[in-house]
C-alpha cells in the first residue's frame, strides 16, 4: 500500500502511512533552513542541496517538490 502527499502541486509518494509525519518534518526542516539561510555545516546552500538529495527517499522528493534539485 502507498499513499501520496500533495506538497506545491507535487506528489510525494509515501510507502507507509506514517511516513506523511517524516514528509511535513523535512518539508519544515527544509524550509526552515531556506528562511533563515542556515546551511551547517554544509558550507553553502548548494552543497547541502546536493548531500541532502544523495540521501534519496522522502528527502528528494521534498527538495524537487520545492524545486531545489
């Protein structure tokens, strides 16, 4: 069974229910991020882009959801 989550008209595929938690925590964690231009300890915003996005998962498909990839 997957479900969806619906982020900036993307869909975010979630394999277990309780994943749409993990989703809203790093979408949040995500934006967080972007607000307050706080990158550490990546050096930049690029390189934590890039590292976050190698992790694969619920994480990419937030970070292509706010088109950062």
């Amino acid at each position: 069974m997957s479900d969806t989550f619906e982020l900036k008209d993307r869909q975010i595929v979630l394999q277990a229910s309780s994943d749409r938690v993990v989703a809203e925590r790093v979408m949040r964690h995500i934006q967080r991020r972007i607000d307050e231009d706080d990158w550490r300890p990546y050096t930049c915003k690029a390189d934590a882009v890039q590292a976050w996005f190698r992790l694969g998962g619920i994480r990419a498909q937030v970070l292509e959801a706010l088109n950062l990839v």
